[in-house]
C-alpha cells in the first residue's frame, strides 16, 4: 500500500494543470487495471481527465478524486516520506492515500459486479467538468462511498455544509486622485459598503434559516496606481451553509445587494455550487458501517459534521444516499503538515471492504 501511495503522490496533479492531471490519471488507471483486474475508462471533458471503471449494471458508486491543490514542483519542498508511521507528501491526506485504500479494498472482494469506481480530475476547483458525470451516476445507483479523507480521528463524514461562491465587481469612474477626485467615483469605497453589508445578510439567512451559515468575504482587489481614483473593484465571496433553505436565502440576499453611490454600477457573478449533505442522506449507511466496524473490532465508529464541501454533496442532491469520510486517517489537508497515519491504512481498507461486501 505504501509503494502504491508512494507512487501516487509522486505524480503530481495540481488541479490547474491539465497535462499533470492526465499524467496522474494514467498512474491512478494502471493501478486499478493491477488491483481491480479491469481496464478503465479514461474520460477527458473540457481537458480534464477522469477515470471510470463500471462492473456489472452499478448499483455502489465508489467516488474519489485525484486532482490536489498544490502547485507543480511543491514535491521539492514536500517530498513524500515515511517516518515514525507518519506518511507525508501533496496530496498524500487529500486524497491519494483514499484512493489506495479504495483499490486495496475492492481487491479483495470475490465479486466486483454492481460496482462503479469513479475518480475524477477538478474536484479541487470546483468539478465543473465532472460534476455532471458524479451526478448522473449516482442517480443510476443505490448509494455512494465517498473516500475523502476522514474527519479528526478517523471520524466519517456524514454531514456537509453547501457551499456557494460568488465574485462582486464594482465599475466606478476614473480621475486623478490629487487634482479633481470629486470627478471620480470610488469603486473600492463602494466595495467596502458590500463587505460591510455581508455581516448583516449573515444574520438575516440566520434569521430566516437558523444557524450555521457562514459567508465570507477572501479575494478583494480595486485599483491600478496609487494617484487615480479606482474605476474598477471586485470582491469574492466565500458561502457555507447548512441547508438547502439557507443556500437559498444567501442567494436571493447577495443577489439584491444595490450599489451605494448612484453613479457605481454593480454586477453580481455566480451563486450555489454544493448543496448540502444533509445528515439523513447517510444515515442507513453510517448505521452499516458503524456496525460492520464493530464486528470487525475495529473499535467504535465516530460521526462528524463537517464545514468542508466534497462531490458527495452532489451524489446525495440527486438523492443518493452517502456516506463520505471513508479515506485515509491523518490531518492537515490543503496544509504544509499534511500527513497520513500508515497504521490506519490496512483496518480502513479492511473496513470498506466488508461495507461494500454487506452491499452488494
């Protein structure tokens, strides 16, 4: 299992770089081919390459990613390792060493049949090209292992917040900022009135809603030299929320913000992305899972609700039940002390394997 990690994380697959992410892609088919005995499927959508492997009519969807957020070249700094039980290395939590123990699982499995593995490129950026296929898969099947890392302590996932993004641009006007700035209009002034304002839509979405939801402002930009008043302004919104309701109130709320001065125009972009996971969506599953753990005495299986958006947020919106978190143990995703417990890797593998087994 280590070598297959090590391998995995050796290639890099930066989200943003397609040639890497179809380069990873091809490491991730070779080892299903060797461990799953199936070719897969390789399926490249707006130059994003995922992977696919279909067995019998599915009725299971496996779901992983093998996209990560870390740039090219961040293995020099980061290079994998083992030491003292701790794997490290891009990626190695989020999510490749998921993806080992999903491969290792299903081969021990006598029967594949009813099963679709599907391992997609981009859902560090959103899953803008896979986010169809995620969902018109789950649609055909019964249920869905997500094998995102755990929650801390090697918890399941079996709530997440929806998740919305939104980009505010401001056009203003142009002047000097010395000689007649009265001329101009202001645009990072009126950008600071809509970050001001979005504490307030917080509360009204709490209001209407009840609590949870977060909305927070993180990419904000205005200008272009320091002696000219700002003609152009843009601000990017970052929203969590808990229900399907409050994802709604968020949006109906940004949507009606009005510019401040008169002459500044105002363009909204964007809006939901994720619909929650709601914790019925896997509630059978965990109850299923909780119990094969016990049997198996792997000891007693947590639950975790979690702020984090993962693509089972769009299995469980076509009303797949799912149950995410399956993946490695360890912590820091997205972080420089990302890292694995190698430890946890065999009992989890093990663990999927005789879910998936009570399934079929």
């Amino acid at each position: 299992m280590l070598a297959d990690l090590e391998e995995l994380v050796s290639r890099e697959s930066y989200s943003a770089d397609h040639a890497a992410v179809a380069a990873s892609a091809d490491v991730v088919a070779e080892q299903g081919r060797r461990l799953l005995g199936g070719r897969a499927e390789t399926i490249t959508i707006g130059g994003v390459t995922h992977v696919r492997w279909s067995f019998g009519t599915p009725r299971i969807l496996l779901l992983g990613h093998h996209d990560t957020v870390w740039p090219l070249g961040t293995l020099k700094t980061h290079p994998f390792s083992v030491e003292q039980g701790i794997a490290r290395g891009p990626g190695v939590f989020d999510m490749k060493a998921g993806l080992v123990q999903m491969f290792h699982a299903l081969a021990l499995l006598p029967s594949l049949d009813g099963l679709c593995v599907l391992v997609t490129g981009d859902e560090e950026v959103g899953s803008d090209t896979s986010r169809a296929l995620i969902e018109d898969t789950a649609r055909a099947c019964r249920a869905a292992l997500v094998l995102e890392p755990s929650a801390t302590g090697g918890a399941l996932k079996t709530s997440r917040k929806g998740v919305s993004h939104y980009d505010l641009t401001v056009h203003g006007r142009a002047a000097h900022s010395g000689l007649d700035p009265e001329k101009g209009i202001n645009a990072a002034t009126e950008i600071a009135h809509h970050l001001l304002a979005l504490r307030p839509i917080t509360d009204a979405v709490t209001a209407r809603t009840g609590p949870g939801t977060t909305i927070t402002p993180t990419v904000m930009s205005a200008g272009t030299t320091t002696n000219t008043v700002p003609a152009r302004a843009r601000l990017s919104i970052d929203v969590r929320v808990p229900s399907t309701a409050a994802q709604h109130a968020a949006d109906e709320l940004i949507n009606a913000l009005a510019p401040h001065h008169p002459g500044a125009r105002l363009h909204v972009d964007g809006g939901p992305n994720r619909p929650p996971l709601d914790a019925d969506a896997a509630r059978q599953l965990f109850t299923l899972a909780r119990d094969v753990a016990t049997r198996l005495g792997l000891g007693p299986l947590q639950q975790a609700a979690v702020g984090g958006a993962s693509d089972g947020n769009y299995t469980a919106g076509v009303g797949c039940p799912t149950l995410d978190g399956l993946g490695a143990v360890g912590d820091g995703a997205h972080a420089d002390h990302e890292h694995v417990v190698t430890a946890t890797m065999p009992p989890r593998a093990q663990l999927l394997a005789h879910l998936v087994g009570a399934m079929l």
